[in-house]
C-alpha cells in the first residue's frame, strides 16, 4: 500500500492502543447495564463507570459528581445552552457567544432564538480569531443567563482568553459554558481556576472512541474565583429513566465512558511533554512551507493557539482542489461538521478573510502519533501539488507576474 499521513486530529484521533486495551473487556465479560444494580455484572459496570468519571474530573479539576456522560460534545454542548436557558426561562432569556463557535454551539443559540425562547448577541472576533473581554462584560444585560465561549478554536486553533472571560461571567452572576471539544486533554483546563460552570468534551478529540462525551456541571460546592457564583441548574433534554442525576436518561455507553476515561488518565501523565513535541512539529511543518513556497498566510493567533494547528492559506489554489490532489496526506478545509458545505468558512470570515482566501485555506492537525517523517512527506507532497495547481491557474500567473 502507498504511505498515507494523517493530519486531521481536530475531526477526529485514532484510538489510542491503551484505550482500546482498557474498552476490550466491557464489550465481553464485564457487558453488564451500568443501571443494573442488582447483580454483579451491573456491579463490574458501575465500577467501570465510576472509575473513569474520577478519571475525567482530575483531568480537569473537577469532582466526579459534576461529570455527565453523553453521546459527545455536541450533545454536551446542546444540553449545556438549551437545558441552562430552559431552567433559567423565569430569570432571563438572553445568550452571549462569538461568532467563530462551533456550529453545535451556534445552531443551537439560533434554534432557540427561533422559537422565541432566547435572544443571542453573537459578538466579533479580531483579525487573529480572539473575542475581546471587555466586549462580553459590554454585552451583559439584566437578562443575560448564560455567556458561551469555546476554549480552542476547531478550525484555526486559536485559544480565547477564557480565565478571564470567566471571571467577567462570575462577577456578573451569569453561567459561564465552554466548548473545551479540542482543548481538553492537549490544553491545560482547570475548570475552577477558569470560573467555568458548564464544560463541554467529547472522547474522539483525545485518542478516546467515537460516541462518548461529557458535560462538566458545576456544583454549589465548588465555585472558584471571586464574585457572586450563578446557580448552576439544567432542564433535562432526554427523558426516560432518571440517568446521570436526571440530566441525560439512556443506558450508559459502557465501554465509551471507560474509554473516555483512559484517554483523560493518560493525558494527565503526558500532555505537557506530548505537547512540546506536537509543537516542535508544527514548528517544522510552518517552516517548511514557507520554505518551499511562496505566499503562504498564517491564518489564527501566532501564539495562542493549540500545538497541533496549522490553518494557512494558498493563494491561487482551490482548497478542495488541493485535498482532492492529496488522496496520500489527510487534511481539511475546516471543520469536518461543516466540509459538505460550498460556502466558505464561517470562521475564516469572520477573520476578515475574503472568500478567495477562504477557499485557499487548508487545516493541519497534527497529533500524539504524527512523526517527523509524516511531516516532511506532507511539506514536500503539499509544496508538489500547490506549485502544479498554481502553474494552472491564470489569475495567479497574472497576478504574480504584476507583483
């Protein structure tokens, strides 16, 4: 088989060997129903279950009573904003979020703005993808219930100054959700030093299986940060048993949450060294296409940013066209929830970028298995492709010619 290389971690990450070995026994002798509390399968279950919930709250300096399983940070993130909105409807009905959110986070503010139940200040981001704190403490109103800011960008990596947007949230008494979908395990998140309330993550962005995910809750217990702590309270959005304290009913995804588990357990133990080295690789990636050609644009914050991102744009090549050209290095052109879409990204337009640069944007996710070699294959395929595309395009002959 021809070599392939993959560089799109941020949709998704292969399943850790270590994962996968601690997942093995749930889907054979220990199949027990969680919920079953009557024998001892549903004991080994239970037992699994809880194991990996202590595991996911240290990883980000949680109690393991605040930790709720789901299907994935989408869902997470949908019971966070939705359930937040419901229970508080007698308070306030008002939202607060960016316009470079995930779309999980933005469809669900504009479904309930739909329906009458929320209005929604989405506010702007500068030319490097940060929201300015002081325009989220502007945007608060008396009926402001919930303040929604993603901690790391999925398509360009930048990271939001969310300590400082949490702060601003507890001062003014507002929920404070995160989408922490590419940040937790690779970034570090301290949920009480951070004054979040709500954070949402999901198993597949950190070498976990696909189908498991979980929301941080915060308790009453554990407010951290100065200033007066909203109550922290959610309107179920499933119905149909009471599971995880009322908050998701459905039978427990037993081997997933274990494998969640895992995946939090070993990021614990090697996220600082891992992402020194996913650095040193971007690093190498950056240079390199800037030495093997020109006009290559940095698209994001130069420095805040997630280790393993790379978002640049090619001018005088179609994105697709360059992915299509490149069946041997798996990349992206944005988020994978949105790659069946013609138009340009929302986030990049939201960056300032014309829809020409847009649609020359390409995203690099490096990750815990990339190796050098995988780098300096990708730089020279890339590089390969780029200067045949653009020998093909006229605009850019002629525009390079004028300049």
């Amino acid at each position: 088989m021809e070599r392939r290389v993959y560089l799109d971690n941020h949709a998704t990450t292969p399943v850790d060997p270590r994962v996968l070995e601690a997942m093995l026994p749930y889907f054979g002798e220990r199949f027990g129903n969680a919920a079953s509390r009557s024998h001892p399968y549903g004991w080994e279950a239970e037992d699994g279950v809880e194991r990996a919930r202590g595991e996911i709250a240290a990883l980000i300096g949680a109690a393991a009573r605040e930790i709720v399983f789901t299907s994935g940070a989408t869902e997470s993130n949908n019971l966070a904003i939705k359930g937040a909105l419901e229970f508080h409807a007698g308070t306030g009905d008002h939202i607060i979020t960016a316009a470079t959110e995930h779309k999980a986070v933005l469809d669900a503010c504009k479904a309930l703005e739909k329906a009458g139940r929320a209005t929604v200040t989405v506010l702007p981001v500068d030319a490097q993808g940060q929201v300015d704190p002081d325009a989220v403490r502007r945007a608060i109103t008396p009926r402001t219930v919930l303040i929604s800011i993603m901690h790391a960008n999925n398509e360009i990596g930048t990271l939001h100054p969310v300590a400082e947007i949490g702060q601003i949230a507890r001062e003014a008494g507002v929920i404070f959700h995160c989408d922490a979908a590419q940040s937790v395990g690779k970034e570090a998140v301290d949920v009480a030093a951070m004054s979040i309330d709500l954070l949402a993550f999901t198993a597949h962005k950190l070498y976990g299986p696909k189908g498991c995910g979980a929301l941080y809750v915060r308790s009453g217990k554990s407010a951290g940060g100065a200033g007066r702590a909203a109550r922290v309270r959610l309107a179920a959005q499933m119905h149909g048993g009471g599971h995880e304290r009322g908050l998701r009913s459905g039978t427990l995804n037993v081997p997933g949450a274990v494998g969640l588990g895992r995946a939090c357990s070993i990021a614990a133990e090697e996220m600082d060294v891992e992402q020194q080295r996913v650095l040193a690789l971007r690093e190498r990636l950056h240079r390199g296409l800037l030495r093997e050609l020109e006009d290559v644009r940095l698209n994001g914050h130069p420095a805040e940013r997630l280790a393993g991102n790379l978002n640049v744009s090619v001018p005088g090549v179609e994105a697709d066209s360059l992915l299509a050209a490149l069946p041997d290095v798996a990349l992206s052109s944005g988020s994978a929830c949105t790659s069946a879409t013609l138009e340009p990204s929302h986030v990049l337009r939201a960056l300032g970028l014309p829809d020409d640069a847009a649609h020359a944007s390409i995203r690099f996710g490096l990750g815990r298995f990339t190796t050098e070699a995988d780098i300096d294959f990708a730089i020279a395929r890339v590089a390969h492709e780029v200067r045949r595309l653009r020998a093909l395009s006229p605009h850019y002959a002629a525009r390079a010619r004028a300049v």
